[in-house]
C-alpha cells in the first residue's frame, strides 16, 4: 500500500466544500431566528447550527470517519481545533489587514483582505489539525531496510497491553480535553465584579500572609492558611495581578471537570460523564460570583482522595494509594479545617464497610488496621508539620478562637438559614442527600447476599465507588447543613454527581422501573443548575460589561468601553469591578495614604453586622489596621472584641477610616438581624475622626487631628470631598 501523503486532495477539496455548507447554514439560521427573536440570539443560534453542520459533515463527508464509537472523543477534538482556528483567523486577519496590506489598499478594502487571508489560513490549519488530530487520517511512511522497498515494523506490544496504554493515553487527553474547554467557558463568562466580602476575605488575607502575619495569631480567620498562602503567591509572582488570581480560581473547577471526566470516563461511559461534567460546569457559572472560596481546591483533592480509596478498599495490599487518599485529606485542611476532618471520616468509614462486607477473604480487622494507619500517616505528613510550625510561632488558643469557640457559639446562631421547601429553586440542595442516598441503597443491593464468596470484579468496583463518594457526599453535605444555599452545599454535589452518572449508566439498562428511576436521576442531575444557571447566565448575557469576554472584546477593538465603567475600577487592576461608590472611595484614599500606611473598613454602625466590605483593603493596596478587620455578626459586635478594634486603631496610628451605610442588612432569619447595643466603636469613630469625602452611602473619615493631604488634581473618579 503507497503511503499517504501530507496532503490528501481530494479530502482537502471535500473539507472546503463542507466547510462552505456550514457557512451557508450558520447564515441561513441567523435569518430564521432573526424574524423571531434578537440578532444577539439569531447569531448564537446561527453558531451552533454552524458549528453541528461543520462537525458532523467533516467527520461523514470531508474526512469520512464513519464510526460513531468514538463520536465523543472526537468532537471534543474537533471543539479543540475549531477553537484553535478561531484564534488563527482573528490574529492573521487582523495583523494583515492593519499593519501589513494598508501599505497597499485603503482602509476598507485592507480589512476585507485581511478578513480573508485570515480565512484562508484558518482553512489550511483547521485542515490540518483535523487530518492529524481529530480523525486522524494520515498516515506516516513506514521506514524500510536499506536496500528493499519492505516496511520494517518495530516488533508489536501484546495487544493487550498496546489497547490499555492507547486507551488511557486517550483517556488523558480527553481529559486535559475537557479540562481546557471549561477553563475557556469559565473564564470568558467569568464575572469582573470582585465580591466585597467573600472574595474580599481571601484577597486581604491574602495581603497580610504576603507581609509576613500569621493567620489566627495575626488576623481573624474561618480559613486554613493554603488558599491565603497560594493567592499571596500567585499576587507575589504576578506583580499584583488580578486577573492572574482569578484565573487560577477558574483554573481549580476546570480540574474537577476533568478530574470527573477521568473518573466517570471508565464507569458510566462518556455521554453520561460529559453529561455529569455539564452540571458541575452549570453550577460553577451560576455560583461564579462566589470567586477563590476555598472549598474548590477542596473538591480536587476529595475527588481524588475517594478515587484513590477505591482502589485502596479493593486491594488488600493497596496501602500506598491508602496513604496518598490521607496526605489529599491532610491538605484539604489546610484549606478548610473542617473538610479535611469530613474526609478522612469519609473515607475510612467506607473503607470499613467495605472491607467487612469482604470479611469473607479473613482478616478484616487486620487489613482495615493497615488502612487506618496508612491512610492517617498521610494525613499527618501532610497536616503536622504545618500543625507545629504554627505552634512554633503562635499559641494554640487563637486557633481555638477562630474555628472552636466562636463556630460553635455562634455560627449557626447568626448565620443559619432554614432549609429551603423541595418546590423552591433553592430545592436543588436536596440532590446530593437524595443521590447519596439512592447510592448506598445501590451498593447494598450489590451486595445481597452478604458475603457472597465470589463477585465481578466490575461490580465489587461499582460497589466501592458508590459506597466512598455517597458517604463523602453526606459527610460534606453535614458541613452546609447550618447556612443551607446553594454555594454551600456545592462541596456535597460534586462527589453526587459521580454517584448520579453510575446510577444512571446501571439503570437504564434494567426494567421500565430502574429506566425510569434512571431518567429521574438524570433530570436531577442537570435540571437544577440548568435552572439555577439560566438566570445567572442571562445577566451576563444582557450585562455583558461585567464577564471577561467583554473586556477582552475591548481590548481587541471590537468594541468601545461603557463610558461608566473606568470609575468602577482602581488603580491596582483595570480587570476589577467595584460598585463605583466603593472604588471612587478607595481612589480617593489610595492617592492619600502612604505604601506602609494601614487603613480601617468599616460601617456607619457596628451593633448590628451582617458584612463589611473587606475587599477595599485590596483595592487601596493597604492592609488592615486592626487583628479583627473581617466582620461577622456575634463576634465585631460584641463589646470585648470593639474594644480590642480600638485599641489596634490606636496602636496602629490608623488616620483613614472607610465607613460604609451601603451594606444593607438582609433581615435573615437569624441572630445578625439583633442589634447587640454595643456602640462602643461607633463613639470611638465618631469622636476620634471626621468625614472628609463621600460618594453615595460610602464616606471617607480621616483622624480629626489630622489635615487632609493635597493631591495635584481631583479625579472625577474619586470620592467627592466635603467642605
């Protein structure tokens, strides 16, 4: 057989060719939807068709890959390459029609010419990337002894062994696949709005670690030390940049879509872990304004702590994995305390039951024994160390503050929600209880009869993944029980997508009942962050001003910047959006303070607290003057803990004030909604210092004894000064 060549003509004429009907069906569905609806929905809806046509001719007519077997991996190729060409296209277009053919035409006509060399080109690579990578069509020249015009082969694996490495090289790369594609998703739509309190809370810690304090013995905290330690890193390497911590934020939820892709691949099929893959991507848009929480690292390393357990549980020498599942526990509590300590029960509670419903083998005891010691060793190399270099430094009792004493005594008092009825859109809460639990009635259906000597080895690992990420899910879900919402019980929901898709691939191959309890599980699945989504994703949609895929719009000059949107941002970040009352107060008093000087965030009255804007102190590029510089109801409102307010704003010399009247109260149905009576720092505030600016409900007080100081100009985006 004569070798292929780089080129095949006859694919490459049928590749134009499909490549022109999918023009036509892009425009054709732009005019239908057009008549009925906005050009803005004609032209997405003209992109799909596009894209649906582009796809599916490509792989039956240009490149003739008939199978459907591989349909998936393919078009997540295809997705990759088709991308890739779009990026082309716009470069080479846009570099030729501005800098190179203007030298020859006039302006019009060296855009148009640049439009289509930029085509052109996109033709040829997309070509290429499709013969090479997506169906891979081409097929290189055999090397021949020298002297014969025979192929010398390398002498072949056994077949085994070739289709389990191509598989999980396959594997892999659909993974990293899946993993790219919800990074880009994620970080076009990716809200600018910075989370004043939230997000706020991670930034400005995240400051303080940078300058050397030491969570808990320094500053107030609910949080580990690994997300403060890792954001002040990447600020650290990044000059500062926002944008670069934001992305590494997105970067953590495409990991767990691919880690999910990874995991289900093998169990359930690709539709349905593609399918799984869509609602976690869902419910990450929905809850993208909830940026750097700490539970997303939190999920990667879950997901891959209760995957290593399976194989842990299932083999009996398996101690290795056991140990590595401990050190991803020990680390996850570094980033929050309580996870960690919710995994580990997690996952050595299923490793018991597992291994006594193998009890048949012997020594249960025994080898559940090794796996406690194997697996708490991990977590103690990990977790220990960073247990006593805190030691070293800081006394326990802060600690025993911040996540014993005040969680216990006031957490569920001042920031516990009811649960939500099943029929509201909050409902969706209830899907990770409801699959975990479905899951378990799964594995002990397996199960029965117990002990049974001898079990498919598939089924005793549909068993094990069942029983070890529904027990992470009721565990995890414990950890939002108090403040019952969506973003809390997030951590829950990924493991119970796992379950859900295993659930699914068992039962619609059984009876009409298990079918439909398969379908039901399905519309669970991808129904409520479809719903939750829809709203989310509409926002950005009709306010594209706040997703990143406008800025980036702007910057390419596609289109002009809202004329509002420049007193919305500060001088640390252009990508960051403040509500403009905050940012023209934190210009004003960015342009008057000194690098080293410390600041205070506060609100117009403090016996009643529900947030604080804490991401000002970001924006100012100033760190706090005070141990307690991040508000919660029950704690700053408390007479012992204003006093100690006063006495750091004293000892800290703090001139500039930022008081906010803005954050409004919700009125939640818990103890933030009661004032303490406890007004000791607002006499403080109001004796010792004076409003000198105000935007809105948002002032600028400066020490009374102080003189404001002269700047050379007043910038119309800065807080209004008061006479």
């Amino acid at each position: 057989m004569a070798p292929r060549q780089a080129i095949d003509i006859r694919e490459f004429v049928r590749f134009v060719g499909t490549g022109v009907t999918a023009t036509i069906g892009n425009l054709a569905a732009v005019w239908i939807v057009a008549r009925h609806g906005s050009f803005g929905l004609a032209l997405l809806a003209g992109s799909i068709a596009g894209f649906i046509l582009s796809f599916v001719l490509s792989k039956l007519v240009a490149f003739r890959a008939r199978s459907w077997d591989r349909a998936w991996a393919e078009a997540l190729r295809f997705t990759l390459v088709h991308g890739a060409g779009a990026v082309v296209y716009w470069v080479v277009g846009f570099a030729v029609g501005r800098y190179v053919l203007p030298h020859l035409l006039d302006r019009p006509l060296s855009e148009l010419g640049g439009a289509f060399v930029g085509a052109g080109v996109m033709t040829a690579t997309s070509y290429f990337g499709h013969r090479f990578f997506t169906y891979r069509t081409y097929a290189p020249r055999s090397r021949a002894q020298p002297g014969t015009t025979a192929p010398v082969s390398a002498s072949p694996a056994p077949s085994g062994e070739r289709s389990a490495s191509a598989r999980h090289s396959e594997d892999a790369t659909s993974a990293a696949l899946v993993g790219l594609l919800a990074f880009v998703g994620l970080g076009l739509l990716m809200p600018r709005g910075v989370g004043l309190f939230d997000e706020g809370i991670i930034l400005s810690d995240a400051m303080r670690v940078a300058a050397g304090e030491v969570v808990h013995r320094d500053f107030y905290s609910s949080y580990g030390p690994a997300q403060y330690t890792i954001v002040a890193a990447v600020l650290g390497l990044t000059d500062g940049s926002f944008l670069a911590v934001r992305l590494y934020d997105v970067a953590c939820k495409a990991v767990v879509c691919a880690l999910l892709f990874s995991i289900l691949r093998g169990l359930a099929g690709g539709p349905l872990a593609l399918l799984a893959i869509a609602a976690a991507w869902l419910w990450f848009a929905a809850l993208a304004v909830f940026p750097l929480y700490p539970i997303y690292p939190c999920m990667i390393l879950g997901l891959v702590a209760t995957w290593l357990m399976v194989g842990g549980s299932l083999r009996p020498g398996g101690l290795r994995v056991c140990a590595a599942a401990g050190a991803c526990a020990g680390a996850a509590a570094l980033f929050r305390y309580e996870v960690g300590f919710f995994l580990l029960v997690a996952n050595l509670l299923g490793a018991g039951v597992l291994i006594g419903l193998d009890a048949a083998r012997g020594g249960a005891a025994r080898r559940y024994a090794g796996v406690v010691v194997a697996y708490g060793l991990g977590t103690s190399l990990v977790f220990l160390p960073a247990a006593a270099a805190y030691l070293l430094v800081a006394p326990v009792g802060s600690f025993w503050h911040d996540i014993v004493e005040f969680s216990t005594k006031y957490y569920a008092e001042m920031r516990g929600l009811p649960f939500p009825r099943p029929w509201e859109p909050k409902g969706g809460v209830y899907f990770a209880p409801l699959i975990a639990g479905l899951g378990l009635v799964e594995a002990g259906r397996i199960s029965w009869p117990a002990r049974r000597p001898r079990r498919d080895e598939a089924e005793a690992r549909a068993r094990a993944v069942l029983v070890l990420f529904s027990l992470c899910t009721l565990l995890f879900f414990l950890k939002g029980i108090v403040r019952v919402s969506a973003i809390h019980v997030l951590l829950a929901t990924i493991p119970a997508l796992v379950v859900a898709a295993i659930l699914a691939r068992r039962w619609l191959g059984g009876s009409r009942l298990p079918q439909a309890g398969a379908i039901l599980v399905l519309l669970l699945t991808i129904g409520p962050p479809a719903v939750f989504a829809a709203s989310k994703l509409r926002d950005a949609f009709t306010s594209p001003d706040n997703v990143l895929a406008s800025l980036i719009a702007e910057r390419a000059g596609l289109r002009s910047a809202p004329g509002e949107a420049a007193c919305r941002t500060t001088s640390r970040s252009t990508v960051a959006l403040y509500p403009p009352d905050h940012a023209r107060a934190a210009n004003y008093v960015a342009r008057r303070t000194r690098p080293d000087e410390r600041i205070f965030v506060a609100l117009d009255r403090h016996d009643m607290i529900f947030t604080n804007p804490v991401a000002l102190y970001f924006a100012v590029e100033r760190l706090p003057g005070t141990h307690w510089h991040q508000f919660d109801p029950g704690l700053q409102t408390r007479a012992d803990t204003q006093a100690a307010i006063v006495a750091d704003l004293q000892d800290n010399r703090v001139r500039w004030v930022i008081r906010d009247g803005s954050m409004e109260n919700p009125n939640e149905p818990n103890g933030s909604s009661r004032s303490s009576g406890v007004t000791l720092l607002d006499e403080f505030l109001d004796a010792s210092y004076r409003p000198v600016a105000s935007s809105g409900r948002v002032a600028v007080w400066l020490l009374k004894s102080e003189a404001v100081s002269s700047v050379d100009h007043q910038s119309p985006c800065e807080a209004t000064a008061i006479d």
